[in-house]
C-alpha cells in the first residue's frame, strides 16, 4: 500500500504520460468524460460517473477496420492497425471494471475479437473506489464491491492523499514505473474508508433490489410477458442507455465512402435503433417494443443464459441518470416484481 | 494551406440551374470565355432542387467553395422555385457563417442563359475568393483526404 | 394536482376519454415519466411537479392512431408544439381532450446535480409554488437547499408566457418565469470571430455521441422515417466517427425544424452530454425574425411557414457577410 498527496497528482499523472497514453475523467465543456490526459485538461477525479462510460478506452465507439484505396487501376487495403502502445485509464470505477469483465466474456471468447484484445493487453487499469455512491447506484445489486475495484491498482482517495494499492502484475508494473512519487502507506485509513463506503452503500434506495426470477432459464416466460406492451411506451427510441453503458457491445459494421475508395469502420449499435441488426431481408424486430425488450431480455436473460448466470447490468447508473424518458433498468425490475406480488 | 502556397488548386462545386446558368455555362465555353478548371459544374433541373445537404456533402467530400446558380428572381421556370432556394440558402449560410465558417465559402449567383460573361466572371471571382481563404479544413471529413 | 387527478378520473368514468396521457411518478423524486392511464385506479401513479418538463405533445402523434379520445395535459409552452402538430397534419385534433395545466418553471435536476447534490434522498418544493423561492433536497450527505432560479430548465429563463394557445380546458395557475432575453447567446456568439465560433462548437458538438436523444423528443422531428436512419446514405447516422459527422447532423437536424421549431427546448432538455442544442434552433429563429419578419411556430394552426413562403423582395444570401 502507497499513497500520494493529492496536490501531487499532476506530478503523477505527467509520470505516467510520459512513457505511456493516459486516459482520465476530464471536464470540456462542463460535462465529464474519459479523455486523453494532457497539461491543460481539466481533470475531474471527483466526479463519480462519468457521462460515458470508459468502456470507450478498450471498445471505441467507432475504429476502422481497414481502408482500401484505389490506385490508378489498382485496389490498396491497408488493414486498421491494432493497440501496440501500453496505456493506462485511470479512475474508472468498480462497476466499470466489472464491465469490462462483462465485455471480456463477449470479445475475449472463441472467436477473439483482435482489436479489443489488443487493447486489452496494453491497458492497465487503475480503479478509484467510490468516495460518494449516489442515489442512482446499485452495484451492489450485481456483486460489485463500490469500495474495493477489482482492477490492476486500487486507489483511494481520502482527504488530501490518494491511496494506491497494485493488485495484479500489471499493477506492479506500473507501480514500479511511478513509485518514485509515492510514499509506503498503512492500510487502516483505507480500512475505515471501505467502512464509510459500505454504510452509505446500505442507505442507498437501490442497493438492495432484487432480482428474483431473471435468470437464463427464465427465457419465454419473460419473453411472452404481456408487461413489455405497458413497460415501452415512453421509451423515445433514442439510444442514450445503450451508448452510456458500460457494458453494451453491440456493434455495425458499415463502410464510407471516401470518394477515392472505402473506409470500412465498425460502431456502436443500440437495440433501440430501427435499424439495429437489420439484414438483407429486413429487420427481425419490427417495433419499438421488440427493441425496448431486447435491451433489458439481453442484460438479464441471454446474457446470463450464456455466461454462468452472470448478468450484463453492473448497475452503475448512468442509465437511471441519463435517460429522457426517465426509464430504466431498475424501473423494469421492480415492475415485473411488483405484477409478481400481484399474481 | 494557404495562399502563399501555389500548388493549391481549390475544388469548386457549382450548382447551376439546368434553365438558366447551365445553359450560361454553356454560352460562356461558345463564346470562348474562360473560367477556371477548378469549378465542377452539378447540373440540377432548378435552384429549389437544391437541398441544404447537398452544400454540407460537397464540403464533406472535400469541396472548398460551393456555389449556386439560379434564375434571376422573378424568372423562375416554375414560377416560384428560387424564391423558395433564396430563402432556404440564406438561412443556411448564416448558420455555417455562425459555427464559424467562413462565410466566403458559399455563395448564391442568378445567372441567366444569356449572360455568358456573368458566369464566367462570377466564376473566375468566387475561385479567386476560395483561394485567398485557402483549403476548407472546418467543414470536411478527415477520410477523404486520405 | 389533486385536482387535475379528480377531473381525470371524472373524464374516464363518463367516457369523454379512452385515456389519460400525463406523468407516472418513479421512485426516486425526480424521475416521472411520460405514461398513459386507463383506469382511474392506475391514476394513483399520476403526478404533476417541476420534474414533469416532458413535452407530451410528441406522444400524441402515436396517440392519434388510438380508438377513442386520449386525454393529455399540456403546459403553456407544449401547446405551440401541439398547434404545430395540428398544422402538419401529424395529429388530430378530434382525437384529443386536451386540460392545459399550470406551469410554474420545469426543474433540471442536472443542474442541481452540477451544484453538487448528490444520493438525493427527497426534495420538498418540486411542486412549485409562490411563496417558496427554494428546493429544501434531503440527501445521504446532508441537506441541501436550491434556489428555483438556479434550477430552472434553460427554456423557462426565456418562457414563452403563460397563456395556452389550445386547450379544452385549463387547471391550475401558471406563471411567467423570463428573466433572460431568448437571442442573448446567439447575439453573442454572431460577434465572434469565425476562429471563435468555430471553437465553440466544436467543443460542444465534439461530447455528441449520437444518440439521437435530441431528434427523437422533438415534436417537429415526426418524420416517419428520418433521413439519418436510411441505409442507403452513407454518412454514419450513429457513430462520431469525423468531428464532421456531429456537424452535419446538427445543422441539418436544426434546418429540417427551421420555421416549425416552437423552441420548446427539449432537445437542450433531454442532452446526455448537455449540449446547448437550442443555440442552433434559435439562430434559425433569429434569423427568421429579422430577414421575415417576426414568426412564432405553433402561434396558430394555419399560417404559412417561412420556408413554405416568399415574397419579391426577400433578403439575397448574401446579406450573411453584410450583417453586423
């Protein structure tokens, strides 16, 4: 256990750019997103969510794939180049480290998508525990520890000094890169801090949901479920809550037309979309309420069916936060509960 | 880029009316006046056909000015169509002036089929104004220039 | 709000409506959302405070296509759009029974958020009134107070007024909330330098992450299908893949509502990113006003839109270079 004065931190953050990208919540604009670290960013530590999350760091929302180019008569096709350089993204949160668990078990399986495992290999992830859960979390709900981020190096911030603990080999890697700037640190103030977060993770209005009945077997039964019809109506079609997720991996692959050859380059899709997954014979989901129950079915029922019963929610939030129709995940769990008690 | 640099040969997109400057156009190479290669000329059946997208698709593919030409006003083939195009590109070249364009970029020219040396002149004016503003880098895609 | 509720219940019971179009509370006290009633039991749901900024107008272009008269609550400022709506032909003005009810500001709860409230627990004074000038927010990290001024949607600090320019019947009291002039901003950004303004938005336009929030909400976006959905144009319709891309959208997303944007401000509203998409449908507006003549989208239902419209001697385009 290490830990460095706040004030230092820029000190830290200009270490680590040094030899390697730095991505980091930065304030532009007034709103807080991952961002490449540079002198003048400002940079948001305190803020808990950023608007994206930082599943972008590891799954951009857009990358080409290859270009080809016409050259006289011929065809040129360079391929896009996968991630070689080392990179860190620090301060992602326990529920998004978690994500990006969620994203390995998608990208990562046979076959191996090779631009995100690139990405995967040269990133290292230091995760700040949540100082100040909101109203809006439920983490806890899906087994994320909001004190203790599972990541290559947990940090702490407490009062003026930020805690900074390796975990995996990486981790240690990195510390060894830095660990001029950091002073060796007892771990009782991390205790008791780990301690705060728990007691106001138990007052928060969601941390306890429960999510009785969804599970991978549960497939017709909610399916069929005469609920969708109420539950979608004000759902806008937008696709906010798939694009603010961190664990949405759906993705097209579409080609631009570059005037002088293509540029083939994939991008986040969302379920919410009229033309998500559409093929050459049409689209298989042909209302919104088709696509409002594909969202929450994959998250809750497929993803689970597929994956050891382990969801693809991390209950972060942002949907419940960014939503502009004020719908979300947790209001779809608790009004399946609730017809549940009715029955 | 800019206008110290010789080598800088903008690309010019011109909308003409198939009723009027098209067929200016036309007088204009008849009567051996010439413009300048860079302008491309897009043949549309009037002004009004003229959508506010095809402005932003020609600078997104690259173009570096874009230009329209219609009949004068009042002499519309149907009637009422570039009262409607005037409208429509006023309002947009404010917007672009407004997101910081330069608003040199755009312009709106009524050229009759009679007035071959108003086309070529507003021709050889406008790729003079392009070239002094240099290349469009505020309002095209990256992939196109590659 | 009781009462609104009461009357509710009155016009489903005797068959004047098929249905009620309002807000159903959420848990937590901010999040209402848009929903439909049928029953006078389910009514019990039904709420009416500042977090119900939610332009229902837009609902009732799918409610038209309903059996029977749907019911809806419209604030001052969605009857523009509702009048728009009937001007185009997208809803039917047969179809609904519309109450318009009293507003008194809308809340944004990411500006409260942005003064760094935060685990609200509960807040007082959502159902604006008179005589407090202030949000008591109950929260785990202690309490916190909010003056309304510093929680108002962007829109209300340019409020339309109080009057409702369609409605069978009115409940409830409104009141004017303007304290600011609606062209300030795009005055102030018209004096910019091109390098200025260019900067501007593209630092706002570069947080876009095209999720189309600010398109699906409008009530003047009902197209049936939006250009920037087809599959056969190939610009990238949901990726940010070229700053371009974001500009492109913007403008075009704005120039497609140019003369029929009511500037209801939803689009502002509902940003993820908060980007201040209303500085590009103003300028428009603006820009109407001053080359036409004043025109108000959704004043009536029968006047002729500026871009539908003409006169001999309109300003030439380029006058854009000539304006101060």
């Amino acid at each position: 256990m290490y830990k460095i004065a706040k004030e230092n931190l820029s000190a830290l953050f200009r270490l680590i750019a040094d030899s390697q990208e730095l991505y980091l919540p930065v304030r532009t604009a007034g709103q807080v997103n991952f961002a490449a670290w540079s002198e003048e960013a400002e940079v948001a530590l305190d803020t808990l969510k950023s608007v994206k999350s930082p599943k972008d760091a590891f799954f951009p929302q857009s990358e080409g794939l290859y270009t080809v180019r016409k050259e006289g008569r011929k065809m040129k096709v360079e391929p896009g180049s996968l991630k070689e350089q080392d990179f860190v993204v620090f301060g992602m949160k326990a529920c998004d480290v978690k994500g990006l668990e969620v994203l390995d078990n998608v990208f990562l399986a046979d076959p191996v998508d090779t631009f995100y495992a690139a990405r995967r290999e040269h990133g290292t992830v230091v995760a700040l525990a949540c100082h100040e859960p909101e109203e809006s979390c439920f983490c806890k709900v899906f087994g994320v520890d909001a004190a203790n981020p599972a990541a290559d190096v947990a940090a702490w911030i407490i009062g003026e000094d930020l805690y900074w603990k390796a975990i995996t080999e990486k981790g240690e890697a990195l510390t060894g890169k830095v660990k001029e700037l950091l002073d060796d640190a007892d771990e009782t103030v991390v205790e008791a801090e780990k301690e705060a977060i728990h007691k106001v993770v138990e007052k928060l209005p969601y941390m306890n949901l429960s999510l009785e009945g969804w599970n991978g077997g549960a497939l017709s039964e909610k399916f069929d479920d005469k609920l969708w019809e109420e539950l979608y109506k004000p759902c806008l079609a937008c696709g906010t809550c798939t694009f603010v997720c961190p664990t949405c991996q759906c993705y097209d692959i579409k080609d631009y037309d570059t005037g002088n050859g293509v540029s083939r380059y994939r991008c986040w899709d969302s379920c919410m979309y009229s033309d998500f997954t559409m093929m050459a014979h049409g689209n298989n989901r042909t209302s919104q309420m088709q696509r409002f129950r594909q969202r929450f079915m994959h998250k809750l029922v497929y993803y689970p069916a597929n994956n050891d019963g382990m969801y693809s929610c991390v209950g972060c939030g942002r949907c419940v936060e960014k939503c502009p129709a004020s719908l979300n995940i947790v209001k779809v769990i608790k009004a399946f509960q609730k017809q549940g008690g009715e029955n | 880029m800019s206008i110290e640099n010789k080598s800088f040969r903008p690309k010019i997109v011109a909308f003409c009316c198939n009723w009027c400057s098209y067929a200016g156009a036309d007088l204009a190479g008849s009567s051996r006046l010439s413009y300048p290669a860079d302008v491309k000329i897009i043949r549309v059946p009037c002004s009004c056909r003229v959508n506010p997208m095809f402005i932003l698709r020609a600078f997104e593919k690259g173009a570096d000015g874009v230009i329209m030409c219609g009949c004068h006003p009042g002499d519309c083939h149907y009637s009422t169509g570039n009262y409607y195009a005037r409208r429509r590109m006023t309002l947009l070249f404010s917007m672009l002036d407004y997101i910081g364009v330069e608003n040199g970029r755009t312009r709106v020219e009524w050229v009759s089929a009679a007035e071959g040396v108003k086309f070529s002149d507003t021709m050889n004016s406008f790729v003079e104004k392009i070239h002094s503003l240099g290349e469009n880098v505020r309002l095209g895609d990256l992939r196109c220039r590659n | 709000m009781q009462e609104l509720i009461n009357r509710a219940k009155e016009l489903l019971d005797n068959g004047t409506v098929a249905r009620v179009l309002g807000w159903k509370a959420g848990d937590l006290p901010y999040d209402p959302e848009p929903a439909y009633f049928e029953t006078a039991e389910s009514l019990k749901d039904f709420v009416y405070n500042g977090f119900c900024g939610a332009n229902l107008s837009k609902y009732m272009i799918e409610a038209s296509k309903l059996e029977g008269k749907t019911l809806v609550c419209l604030k001052p400022c969605d009857t523009y759009s509702f009048n728009q709506l009937i001007k185009e032909h997208r809803v039917d003005r047969e179809k609904a029974y519309i109450i318009g009810v009293g507003c008194k500001g809308k809340l944004d709860i990411e500006k409260i958020r942005n003064q760094g409230v935060k685990g609200i627990e509960s807040i007082e004074g959502a159902e604006i009134t008179d005589e407090a000038d202030m949000l008591k927010i109950q929260t785990i990290y202690g309490e916190r107070s909010v003056a309304y001024a510093d929680a108002m949607l962007e829109r209300c600090h340019v409020c339309k007024g109080k009057e409702h320019k369609i409605f069978d019947e009115q409940i409830g009291e409104s009141k004017e909330t303007k304290d600011g002039e609606r062209f300030d901003e795009v005055s102030r950004i018209e004096k910019l330098s091109p390098e200025e303004k260019f900067a501007f938005f593209q630092k706002e336009l570069s947080k876009c992450i095209r999720c189309n929030a600010c398109r699906n909400v409008c009530p003047a976006c009902s197209c049936r299908k939006c250009v920037f959905d087809s599959n056969k144009f190939d610009s990238s319709q949901k990726a940010n893949v070229d700053s371009f891309e974001e500009k492109m959208f913007h403008i075009i997303r704005a120039f497609h509502v140019a003369g029929r944007c009511t500037d209801c401000g939803e689009c502002s509203r509902v940003c993820p990113q908060g980007i201040p998409l209303h500085l590009f449908n103003r300028k428009f507006i603006k820009d109407i006003d001053e080359l036409y003549g004043e025109y108000q989208a959704g004043d009536d239902t029968d006047s002729k839109a500026p871009l539908t419209n003409y006169t001999f001697d309109d300003a030439e385009p380029s006058i854009v270079g000539k304006r101060g």
